[in-house]
C-alpha cells in the first residue's frame, strides 16, 4: 500500500500534467485537427434544450408517431431468437438480409439496385465522411448548392477541400449555375471531385428539385465526368405527392447515393447507407472497416425485424401527416407575424423552411435577442462555407408541437421587426 506521502506526491504530479500548460498541445495536433470546429448548430443545442425554449433550430425526427410498444417488441423478439448474431460482429459492408432490404426501399424512388452495391453505414454521415475520405486531396473542389447541409460543409473542411456553392432557386440547384461554376473552376486549373446535393426537400431550403433539372444535372455531370453524391434521408417524406425518381435510378455508374433511417424509423439507431457503382465498393469498404470495423449487428437486425414484420410503409405515412400539420403551422405562423418584407420557402415535405431577410439584417447578431424572446432557430451562415447567407434563417418545424410552432414564430416575427424599427431610427 501507497504511503501517505507517496499518494500526495503522486496527485501533485498528475495535478501538474493536467495543467496542459506544459504540454502546449494544440502544437502537437495534425494539421487536419485545425479543420475540425463545432457547428453552430450543435453549440446552439445547450441553448435551444430548455425547455422554456421554443426551439425551431435542430432536425430532431418527431418520434411521437413511433409506438414503443411496438418497437420493444421488434427488440425484445430479436434478443430472444436471434441475440447470438445481433450482439455478435457483424460484415463490414452490412448485413445481407437489411442490405435486400434496403434495395426494396430504394424501388419507391425507381432505383433498381442489387445487394451487392449496397454498403451499410452507422448513419449517412459516416457514408459522406468515407466518401470525401476516398476522393478528397487538400485543394480539391466540391460543388454544393448554396446553401447546403452544415455537416457536409464540416466534413468537407476537415478533408481540406475547396468549397464551391453553386446558386438555388425556388426549385433547386440551378444548371445553368452549375455550368458556371464548372467552367470557372476548370479555369483557374482546379480538380472538380463531386457535386453533393439533396434533391428532395433539401436541408436547409426545403426545395424539391424538379425531374427536369435532374436529367439536365445529371447530363452535364456526365459530360464533365463528374461524379453525383446523391444524399436522400428524406425522399420518403413528400406531404402531398411523391418526389420525382431518384437521380440514381438514371445513372447507376455516376450518382453514389446515399440513404438513412434516421428519418423514416430513428435517429437512435444509426443506420445509414451508400448504394454505389461496383467499381468503388471495395475501397469504400475496407474505409468503413478501417473506421468502425463493422456496423452494429444489433441495430441492422433491429432495423432488418422492423422492416419484415412491420407495416413501415403506413408508418412513414403517419410521419408525413405529422409533418404536414407542422409545416401549415409555420407557414401560416410565417404569413401571419413576419414582416412583409421578408421570404421563404413552402416545402412540400421534409424538415425545414428557409427565410430571407431584408439584407440589413444579421442573424446571427439576432439569436441572443430572440433567445432573450425564448426562440431559437439556426442562422443562415452555417450553410456557407464562406460566410455568406448573414440575412436568412432557416427553421425547423419537425419536432415542437403545433402550439409551440405558432407561439415561436410570433416571437422571433417581434425579433426581427423591433430589429427593423431600430434600423429605421438608425
């Protein structure tokens, strides 16, 4: 046994290399750790999670519609036949049964894909972090549209890619841009890796790209000898009709596409899953083992029960209309309480509606004050990877409540016109 003495000299030594003064340590970090910043979405959480927080900021699924009954029941029925496998490791592309299961989803959206090109992934994000892995040398371009979903826009800056945002409208990434934008990087001599989009109900601008511009997109890309990221987690979210053919289901040798169950069952289980042209499976799987080793047995099991013997399909239905009431109530909220002068977008599904504000008005410089008024939401600029978007906001009505939706709109709509009349006094 330590003596006393011995003991306090011990915790004088550990005292003194915890200090980290000594060390220097940001000094001792890759030149890629310099890449790697929290975004403002995650740093607003701590913040928007009280509850006296109307909170319009995060994507957060609403699992309000999911029985738990019913999913314990899918678990427990797991653990009980087959928990030998499902708590063992598992393969590095997937399981094979989710992996069938996954290509009779993507038939909803007219992909016809086989097992084999299907890898499964601990959510989309990994599949999106593996991807960039693969193509991305420092200085690359990635195409995005402007703007874009804040954690491709973070893993892209990890991998030291240059960012180049390519303009929107109304509905969606703008080819005659692209075309732009293509010609313009090719001339200052930079390599154009990918163009990454979400084409249905786009996270942060809620737009559904039309099939037109997905064939005109998809030709030019084709030409350029682009290759397409295709990111869909909300394809199966459309409150009023179906969304138009995935871009994979044209192009099996140039669109990577990417899927999850984050959105259509829960985020908990972290699912996701990149279909790809055979020629790249191999190298996106020994990425993936070299990551994680395998995905969760458990969790693809899980997911695999939950497809094979529940009604998913009136599931994702119950979703949509609970989505639906949501969307009504901001948009109504929107026409009611924000000024004139500002716009948005009227998604036809998914998450997220996004607002533009007259161009004096920063943002970012607003949250505190519509903290102060018990609203949050998630300014514009961190859908940029240059600091562009300072006037617009986007808001998310997934997750509160209809009541709250309304009672957080009219409070951010008194924000932002007492920020107006300060201006005009100004």
């Amino acid at each position: 046994m330590s003596s006393p003495v011995s003991r306090s000299s011990s915790e004088g030594n550990v005292t003194r290399l915890r200090t980290g003064a000594d060390l220097n340590l940001p000094q001792r970090f890759a030149h890629r750790a310099e890449m790697m910043k929290a975004s403002e979405i995650r740093s607003l959480f701590a913040v928007a999670s009280r509850p006296e927080i109307v909170s319009l900021a995060g994507g957060m699924p609403n699992l309000s519609a999911l029985p738990m009954d019913m999913m314990a029941g899918v678990v427990e029925k797991l653990i009980a036949s087959n928990g030998a496998e499902a708590l063992q490791y598992g393969s590095g592309q997937g399981h094979p049964k989710l992996r069938e299961q996954i290509c009779e989803m993507m038939a909803l959206e007219g992909i016809k894909a086989h097992p084999d090109d299907v890898v499964v992934t601990t959510g989309s994000q990994q599949a999106l972090d593996l991807i960039s892995r693969i193509f991305i040398d420092p200085g690359d371009v990635v195409l995005v549209e402007a703007p874009s979903y804040v954690g491709a826009l973070g893993t892209f800056k990890q991998y030291e890619a240059s960012v180049v945002h390519v303009a929107m409208d109304e509905d969606g990434l703008i080819p005659e841009a692209l075309r732009n934008a293509i010609a313009e990087v090719q001339a200052r001599g930079q390599k154009i890796k990918f163009l990454y989009l979400i084409p249905n109900y786009q996270n942060p601008a809620g737009v559904l790209l039309p099939a037109e511009r997905r064939t005109e997109i998809l030709e030019i890309c084709q030409k350029e000898k682009i290759f397409v990221v295709e990111d869909n987690p909300y394809g199966l979210l459309g409150f009023d009709k179906p969304s138009p053919n995935a871009m994979r289901a044209s192009d099996s040798e140039n669109v990577i596409y990417l899927g999850s169950f984050s959105k259509t069952i829960a985020p908990g289980f972290r699912v996701g899953w990149a279909l790809v042209p055979p020629s790249l499976k191999e190298k996106l799987v020994i990425a993936s083992e070299s990551s994680i080793l395998c995905p969760s047995n458990f969790t693809q099991l899980a997911i695999s029960g939950y497809l094979a013997d529940q009604p998913w399909r009136d599931q994702i239905a119950s979703f949509c209309k609970l989505y639906k009431v949501r969307r009504d109530a901001m948009l109504e909220s929107l026409d009611a309480h924000f000024p004139k002068s500002a716009t948005w977008t009227k998604p036809g599904g998914g998450f997220y509606v996004w607002v533009t504000l007259p161009p004096e008005i920063d943002t970012t410089a607003l949250m505190p004050k519509a903290i102060v008024a018990k609203v949050a939401f998630v300014p514009g600029t961190a859908f940029y990877a240059d600091g562009f978007g300072s006037w617009s906001m986007r808001l998310s009505y997934c997750h509160p409540t209809p009541e709250r939706i309304r009672e957080g709109v009219k409070a951010l709509g008194g924000v932002i016109k007492t920020e107006m009349e300060i201006r005009e006094i100004q």
